[in-house]
C-alpha cells in the first residue's frame, strides 16, 4: 500500500486515519459516506492529491458556493457513473453560502444519494461542521462509514499566539509589555500567518483600550487584508466586526451598522452560530438605543440576545444583557427598575467572578441613576472611588468619562470652575479618541459654564 511521499509532510499523529481511509478507498465499488475533519485547506489538498494519485479514477469536485443542496446530489449521481472515488472540497464556502439548510436536504434525501450515487464519498469538512453534520442531518449521520480526523495544529501556533493578556482587568503596564511583544514579533515575520492575524486583532484591542484608537483601526484593517489574502472568511468577519466596535464607539453609527447586518449576520445566520448572532443583535441594539430607537432595542434585548445566552448557560453574558436592559430602563425613566437590575442581578456575578473592570463600569452606571435621582454625594462617591481603577487598567476612555460624570455634579453642586476644569481636561481626551458626539456635548458644556462664570465666549 503507497504511503504519502516525503513532501506532504502527514502529521504523524493522522497515520493511522491515513491509512484507514486508504483501506477504505481500495474496497470494491459501492456507496460509502467518508467524512473527514480538517482545519488547513492546503494540508487537505495535500492528502487528496495524494489519495487521488493512488486512485486515477478519482475525482475532486468543489461544488460552487451557489450550488443547492438538491442539485448537488444529482451532480454526484452523475458523476458517480465514471468516477467510484469522488472528493468533495471546497465545502467551507458552499456550507458558509448555503447553511444549516444544506444539511437538512443531504438528511432528507439521503436514500437518494445512497441509491443513486454508489461511489465511496469523501467529504471534506472544515473545523466546526462535524457537529452540525451529526446534529442537523442524524439519519445521514447514521449512514457514516467512518469519521476520520485530519485537523491540524499548525507550526505556526507559538506561545506568543497562546499567551493572550485577559485584557478586561490587565494593567496598563502590562498593556504596554505585551503590545511590545506582538509588535517586536510580527516586524520579523516575513509571511504573516491566521494566527498572526489574530496578534493583530489582539494589538487593536490594546490599542483601544489605551486611547489610541487611530493605531487600533490600523491594525483591524491590516488583519482584514491578511485574512483575505489567506482566503480565510472566519478570519475576515472577526475583522469586520472589530472594525465596526471602533466605528460605534467614535459615533460612525451608519457605517457601523452596516457592517453589523450585511457583512456579519447573514454569514452566523447560515452557518448556524447562535451565539455570534446574538452578540452581532446586542450590538445592533446599542446603535438603536444610541439613536433613541428604545422600544425596537428592548426587544432585541428581551427576545433574541438574553434567551441564547441563558439557554448556553453564559452566565457573563446574561449579566451583561441583563445590564444592558437596565441602561434601556434609565433611558425610559424606570430608574428603581433599572437599580435593582443593576444591584441584584448583573453586579454580584462580577463580583463572584472577579471581574474588576466590569465591576467598576457598573457600578459607575449605578451612580448615573443615583445622580438621576438627585442622589448626588452617593453618586459622587462611587465615581470618585472607580476612578483609580480605571486609571491603573489604562482605561482611557472609561477613566475620561468617570471625570465628566464627576464635572457634571460639580457643575449641579455649584462648583462651576472645577466643572469647566474638568470639562476642559476631558475635551482633549475625547478629541483624541475622535467620539464626535461627545467632543460636541462638552463643548457645549464649557459655552455654557463661561457664560456662568463670566468668561469670554470664544
């Protein structure tokens, strides 16, 4: 029996469902369903060259992503007539096109393909499709000859690839240590890798996080064009969508939300991926909210993004929702609905969890709906208490707000210079972040408070 030359390279650990699969291949003429894992498109065209080397009469057929469900069963019907090995590649982009509906067709006429397409199937699968197989088709599942693994863990995965920081609560210092690091590592790459282009996401978030986000839309679009020029669609809507945070949180909401529902949502709706359709929901709704589109942002909120993550047992993610709806509830005027939320339901999970940053943003929103009250030294003490946190994060822009919500009760208490100092200080910080909304509302702020004061009006 041939073994793969010296060029292919099998990872040593794939062998034996090599071997396996050539075992299977070499049987007499017959319908079998093959279904084999991998996650290197270039390592899977390796194995089938090879395979189809051993076997002239075998075919490789990459179905066009367009192609129906239906029609691909015909085609091998077809094609089985003349070829009793046939390779189906290329199915990221059909199943990315075509969705959970593909596997319901290939479920439903299963007999068909079995009864008229008596050739030993080999379906190539890409990372994430084998559970979707079993659970979306089960009877077709149920026909499987065998379940081979080819997945890879590539050479390029290094430490430096698996020591992400967990940016929520990691230091400034540190911030500044491990960006250091990606970037010293990525000047001496001279072809870039996917999990290089995750380091470059990993940048733009540091970047974001320290106030810097003109270097932060730098390196999502530079991981875009990476995972483009890799072919590596997972890759490209990560960008997109990171991309689209930093074009929200400087108030390009058009833009935003445009990349949120035709570049994101339709590619999770079809490949099924709950979870990513709900978070891509969540952020939709903060762009209503923004636009004071309350009503449509609750129910996104109730009815399609809290109901996933509590089925997922996400416990995080249900107090960040639940959060969320609170902030809808202060919009509304529900502000003893929205404290309780707060209070009984979202910060205590931060707590456990020892989530400091999220601790410190809520209780920060908690002040805002004591301030709402007119609870204003409760609330100046809590934002007075956050602030060396955010300031030992590197929270820049968390760390800027928290001293305009300070300037705002000064300004209430009367304390009209220490408000325009505070106002003033924070313009710059908010110029620099380009969040045109909120360089707009402070400069309004500071007319006002130099009439008060009795200063020129520039």
């Amino acid at each position: 029996m041939s073994t793969p030359p010296a060029a292919l390279a099998l990872d040593p650990r794939h062998s034996g469902d090599f071997l396996r699969l050539q075992r299977l291949l070499a049987r007499e003429q017959g319908f079998q369903l093959i279904l084999a894992g991998y996650t290197a498109p270039a390592y899977r065209d390796g194995l089938i060259a090879q395979l189809q080397a051993a076997h002239p009469q075998s075919l490789r057929h990459d179905p066009p992503a367009t192609c129906p469900a239906g029609v691909l069963i015909d085609t091998l019907a077809e094609l089985s007539h003349t070829h009793p090995i046939i390779h189906l590649g290329g199915l990221d982009h059909w199943l990315a096109q075509q969705g959970v509906d593909a596997w319901h067709i290939l479920n439903r006429r299963r007999e068909s393909l079995a009864q008229h397409a008596p050739a030993r199937l080999v379906f190539w699968l890409p990372e994430g499709q084998l559970t979707p197989c079993a659970h979306e088709a089960p009877d077709l599942w149920a026909w499987r000859t065998a379940v081979l693994d080819f997945s890879t863990l590539p050479d390029e995965v290094l430490p430096i690839h698996q020591n992400r920081a967990f940016l929520g609560n990691t230091e400034k210092d540190e911030l500044h240590r491990r960006l250091k690091e990606i970037q010293d590592y990525l000047a001496q790459r001279p072809a870039p890798t996917s999990a290089d282009g995750g380091l470059m996401l990993e940048c733009s978030v540091i970047h974001e996080r320290l106030g810097e986000w003109g270097q932060a839309l730098t390196q999502a679009y530079a991981a875009f064009e990476l995972f483009k020029r890799l072919n590596h669609p997972a890759g490209q809507v990560w960008s997109w969508g990171h991309i689209a945070d930093i074009l929200q949180s400087r108030g390009q909401l058009d833009e935003a939300l445009c990349i949120y529902t035709e570049l994101q949502l339709p590619v999770y709706e079809k490949l099924g991926d709950v979870r990513s359709v709900a978070v891509t929901q969540g952020k939709i709704a903060d762009i209503l909210e923004s636009r004071g589109q309350l009503d449509e942002a609750l129910r996104i909120r109730t009815e399609q993004e809290l109901p996933v993550y509590e089925k997922l047992g996400d416990v995080h993610s249900v107090a960040v929702t639940q959060g969320r709806i609170a902030g809808i509830l202060e919009l509304r005027g529900q502000l003893d609905e929205a404290l309780r939320i707060r209070t009984e339901q979202e910060l205590p999970v931060y707590e456990k969890q020892g989530d400091v940053r999220a601790r410190a943003i809520t209780l920060g929103q908690i002040a805002d709906i004591l301030q709402a009250r007119d609870q204003l030294d409760e609330a100046l003490h809590i934002f007075i208490d956050q602030l060396p946190i955010f300031e030992q994060l590197g929270d820049i822009r968390s760390a800027a707000i928290t001293k305009t919500r300070i300037g705002d009760i000064r300004r209430t208490q009367g304390c009209l210079s220490e408000a325009f100092d505070l106002y003033t200080q924070q313009l710059q910080v908010f110029e620099q972040l380009g969040e045109a909304p909120t360089v707009k509302a402070l400069k309004t702020h500071i007319a006002t408070l130099r009439q008060q004061m009795g200063l020129d009006v520039d």
